[in-house]
C-alpha cells in the first residue's frame, strides 16, 4: 500500500491510502491518528497513539507491504502493537 500526502489542519502530516477511504495523521502533539472516512467525508479517528511508542513513518512502513483492505477497520489487524 502506498499514501498520498494531502493536507488538514492541526496536523504536521496527513496522508491518504490510495482509495482515499482511510488516513494516517501527525498531530502537531506528536500524536499519531488512523483514521477512516465516513460517508458524509468527515474523518472519524479509529485509534490515536504517542507517536514515541509507534511513529507515523514506522506504520506506513508496516502497512506498506500489506495491499490496502477494502474496510478501513481491517487496517487496526495491520497495525503494530503500541
């Protein structure tokens, strides 16, 4: 799976998996978020972590050798225990 950097407010770096259905965000906390897209667009947070225990960049590298689950909650399987 790769990701596509978008932008959103209040967050350092916010990228998009390629069905745009599902997120990671760097809060300006330092707070790392996965999100999915809702069906009004809207963002919801499916889990939000310290980015010192699991950074941003060590999960994208840990989901980049899975293909991207068609439901957005598959991806919580993926994600490294923190």
């Amino acid at each position: 799976m790769h990701f596509v950097t978008s932008k959103r407010a209040g967050f350092v770096l916010f990228c998009m998996t390629p069905s745009g259905r599902a997120a990671i965000g760097l809060g300006e906390d330092r707070r790392v978020h996965l999100f999915e897209r809702r069906a009004d667009g809207a963002w919801n947070t499916l889990r939000e972590w310290d980015g010192d225990t699991l950074s941003h960049t060590d999960l994208m590298l840990a989901l980049g050798e899975h293909d991207e689950p068609d439901a957005p909650e598959r991806l919580l399987e993926l994600v490294p225990r923190v």
